[in-house]
C-alpha cells in the first residue's frame, strides 16, 4: 500500500494530463515518482517521444510541490514550468508500457523560484536535466 496521497491530489492537474501513476519517495529535498508510459495526448500506440520526459520531471516537481504545500496546510497551487537546460538522454522515445522512475531534487527554492536537478530512469533509460520553475504566491491572482 502507498502512504503518499494521489498524485491528482498534489498536482493542479486532472484526468488525462496526470502522467504519474504513483508518488514512491519523499523528504525535504526531493521526491521520486513512478509511471507507466501511455498512449494519449502524446505520440502514438506505440511510443512516446523522449521529450515528454520533460513533463514527467515537471509534474514530479509540481508534486514535490504538492507535498510541501499539504505538509504546510496550504492549497495546491499552480506552477509553471520557465525552462531547461541540458535535456540529456539515451533514448528518443519510450515504449508504450515502459516504467520509469522519475526523481527530482531541489538544487535551490525561494518563496516563488525554484530549480532542480531531475532524472528519468527505466530498463535501459537514463535522462537527466535540471529544471527551472516558477510558482506565484498564494495571494497572486490567477492568470
């Protein structure tokens, strides 16, 4: 039985565009979560492009978010996503029914900017990069 809550409990996310299955690991730092490649919005029946990776590692960060915010009693809020660098793998694409590990870490976070070295690992996969990302505080006004 798994003792972290659901991910659609921690991320703004629904239906669909939940790509994590399952919350696997969690402290102060970091947060590792795992997922079974799918067909959908992205790719085909077959594949997932390796791209897609970098949602993955998003919404892993929105959950360690998530996580935080519940601990603290606050609500789930939104963030976004500002950019990447060094995208690195040794994949193009992910089999449909692939699992994979999805682990990020806080490099550094303040009340609104945060950035995280991250790393997607299956059979034969291994992707790292670092993710930069934005969240408004609690008393911003959505967009």
């Amino acid at each position: 039985m798994n003792a972290f809550p659901a991910i659609a409990e921690l991320i703004p996310h629904t239906g669909s565009m939940i790509l994590l299955d399952r919350v696997i690991a969690f402290d102060d730092d970091s947060l590792s979560a795992e997922l079974v490649v799918r067909a959908g919005l992205f790719g085909d029946d077959k594949t997932v492009p390796a791209w897609v990776g970098i949602e993955y590692m998003a919404q892993t960060v929105g959950a360690y978010a998530g996580m935080k915010a519940r601990l603290a009693g606050e609500p789930i809020r939104l963030g976004f996503l500002l950019g990447t660098r060094h995208y690195r793998g040794n994949v193009a694409e992910f089999k449909i029914g692939t699992a994979l590990t999805v682990r990020v870490e806080k490099i550094m976070q303040d009340d609104r900017l945060g950035a995280f070295e991250c790393r997607i690992l299956g059979e034969g996969i291994e992707i790292s990069a670092n993710l930069n990302v934005y969240q408004p505080p609690l008393n911003d006004t959505p967009l």
